[in-house]
C-alpha cells in the first residue's frame, strides 16, 4: 500500500486486535480467505438490479457469484428454494431491517418488538431510529423476576394492539427463544413474525440453538456475528401465496439501496462455505460452552449474571449491582485499560441510563476463534473480577 497514513492506522488497528481479548458479543474474526474477497477487484463492478436483470452491462460473473451465494446461504440453513427465498444486497443488519418493514407494514403501522433495555435493538422501533419514527413501537420486555421472556404477557399485549408486524431475535437476550410461541403469538393477532437472528446465526447454523426457520414469515441476519462473515446482511422470506420474496427485493433495490457491494457478498459467500464445514459445528459447540463457564465463574466470584445464565454466546453481568459494585460504563473503561474489550450495556428494568448503565455484555465468539476453552473462559473470568474490584 502506497498511503501510508491509512497503513499506519491499519496496522495499529492489527496491532490493537491481536494484543486484546474482544469479547464483544458481536464481533468475530473472519478467515484470510474472507478478508481477500473483501479486498477483491468485485469491488469495481455496479450491479444494480437482480441476477439476470441487472440494469448495467458486463454482470455475467458476478451473476454466477450472486447465485452462487444465494444456494450457500439456503443450503447452511437447510432451507429449500421451493419455500424459501434470501435476499443477499442488504449492507449491514439495520438497512435490512429496514427493508423488511418497509415491505411489510404502512407507514404510520404498529410493529412490537423488543425494548432496548430489555436486550432489544434500535431497528426493532426504538424511538430514536427511523423505525421508531416511521412507525409505532408497541414495546414488550422480559419478566421483572426471571428476566427471561412471558410469553403469556406477550401475547396479552399481541392481541390488545394488533401489530402488523411482530419482531423475535434480540441483541443482548442471552437464553434461548421459544421460536414455535412466537409464531402462535402472531398468529393470534394476524401479525408476521420476523425474527432477527443477527446475534444466533452462527449457532443456528452450527445446530447449537433452536431454528427460527419452521416458524417465521421473515427471517433477517447479519453475517459478521456468530457467523463469522463480513459486516453484511440476509433477508430470508417464505415462498408462499403473499409474494413475500418480490416484496422484500423491491423494499432493498430499489426501495433503499442502490448497487450492491459485490466484494462484500463474495466474503459472505466465502464465509457461508466456512460454515458448512463440520469444525464451524464443534465451533459454535464450544462458544456456547465457553460463555456458561464464563457465566459460572463469574457468579461464583460474586457477579450477578442476568437471568442466571446463557443458552448461547453472550453473557450480561449486572456490575452496578444496586450501587454494592461499579457501572457498566466504569467496569467497560477498567476492563479496557487492562486490555479486555466489552461493551456497556443496560440490563432490565435497569435505573441507570444507556450512557451509563448497570451493566456490561460479554460475548464468547470471538475468542473461541482464536481456540479458547472453558478453562481459559474460567481464568478470564477472575481476570475480570481482579480488575473490576482494583482501586484503579
Ligand atoms: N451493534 C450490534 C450489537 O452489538 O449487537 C447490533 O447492531
């Protein structure tokens, strides 16, 4: 590379990964063979349109590659494209998001999703994000006790507000999801289910957690999480008499987007192969492991884990602790100045605010790529309680 003001800050950024632990729940290491489609000539090529109905000469290659993709990602999931159809262009999950509820639901409609504090995301209409302003959140949240969801409290509210739309799949929700509940949720109230399985697609693909795929109408993912892919998104939607698939392409081309990164969909085709290799099924095996030894460990040393554990990859540690321990934010700067990466995050009912939360979320994807097991989770964990209960 001939600028070397950008290699110097891609090499400190190198420098900064490989000296951390990352232990934020959403992010991954993707392979070399990733990182060189990401950094391929596909870049050059406009492919507005769709396979085969492009609006720009010269899409002959990158036709095959965008088919090529689509068959991966059905294949990954177990999928038939009889009944199922994936849209491959959305640029990262929140776009994709975006899509699917401007296909779905008038401007102005009801979509239920999830609260922010609760583990929810800001696409799931979170008043600060378009989804929030184009359309009317009917909130739901977890079970003040438990923490965990109420699917009978759900359905209460479902039934009451009518959504047109309801969304499963969360951000910072670490135990598994009643996929078959939601679905007769939705049915009761006439609304779509889509879920958002942005944090669990690896695992789902792995067979580690349960599949949203027998239940959802809708179902969106972001590549770069569990996965282990580029920054990137799919739209999967059921082939049925509703026209869902036609729906979705034209909310994302040309709803939204333009052309789409075809160097990006070449890396998630790459990663989609990756995934499909038999070491990604002890992979997603051994992260779910390792975040229950995490969460172990850290309960055992004194740390409330929200909802008394994890079925899946990331952990939330109620640090503040009704004032006994630190806030989320102070504990994420610690851990950081002492070379472990987390976030900050709110937990339920939390009192603080989202600049300053209770608490902090922990993710186990990515240090399981680098060949981390549930006695090196362990030694993290006391590494974090020395650090978090240091005078500095
Ligand atoms: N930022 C992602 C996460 O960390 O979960 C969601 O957009």
């Amino acid at each position: 590379m001939k600028d070397a003001q950008i290699q110097k800050l891609m090499k400190l950024e190198l420098a900064r990964q490989k000296r951390s632990i990352n232990l934020i729940a959403s992010e991954n290491f993707v392979s070399g063979d990733v990182l060189e489609a990401l950094g391929s000539e596909l870049t050059n090529k406009y492919a507005e349109g769709y396979s085969a109905h492009r609006y720009y000469g010269g899409n002959d290659v990158v036709d095959k590659l965008d088919d090529l993709t689509r068959a991966r990602a059905l294949k990954l999931f177990g999928l038939s494209a009889k009944k199922w159809s994936v849209n491959i262009q959305g640029l990262s999950g929140s776009p994709a998001n975006l899509a699917v509820l401007h296909a779905l639901v008038p401007i102005g409609g009801k979509i239920m999703g999830m609260n922010l504090s609760d583990g929810g995301h800001l696409t799931h209409g979170f008043k600060a994000s378009i989804t929030g302003k184009l359309w009317k959140q009917i909130p739901y949240g977890v079970d003040r006790k438990t923490e965990t969801l109420d699917y009978a409290a759900l359905k209460k509210i479902a039934i009451k507000e009518k959504p047109a739309v309801i969304i499963a799949g969360f951000t910072a929700y670490p135990r598994v999801v009643d996929w078959k509940k939601f679905r007769s949720i939705a049915d009761a109230c006439g609304a779509f289910l889509v879920v958002d399985m942005s944090h669990l697609a690896g695992l789902v693909a792995g067979g580690a957690y349960s599949s949203p795929f027998p239940y959802a109408d809708i179902v969106t993912t972001t590549t770069h999480k569990t996965l282990r892919g580029p920054r990137s998104a799919l739209i999967f939607s059921r082939v049925d008499s509703r026209d869902l698939p036609a729906k979705i392409d034209k909310a994302v081309f040309p709803g939204l987007q333009g052309g789409p990164h075809m160097n990006q969909i070449a890396a998630v085709a790459v990663a989609l192969g990756e995934a499909m290799k038999p070491d990604f099924k002890k992979y997603v095996k051994q992260v779910i492991k390792n975040a229950q030894a995490l969460a172990k460990e850290l309960s055992k040393l004194g740390w409330r884990v929200v909802s008394g554990g994890t079925d899946s990859h990331l952990i939330l540690i109620d640090t503040w602790m009704d004032g006994r321990g630190i806030s989320g934010k102070k504990a994420s700067e610690k851990l950081e100045r002492a070379g472990i990466i987390v976030n900050k995050n709110t937990i339920p009912f939390d009192s603080r605010s989202p600049v300053d939360p209770s608490g902090i979320r922990i993710g186990t994807a990515a240090e399981t790529t680098r060949g981390k097991r549930e006695k090196d989770f362990i030694q993290i964990a006391r590494k974090i309680d020395k650090i978090l209960k240091s005078g500095n």
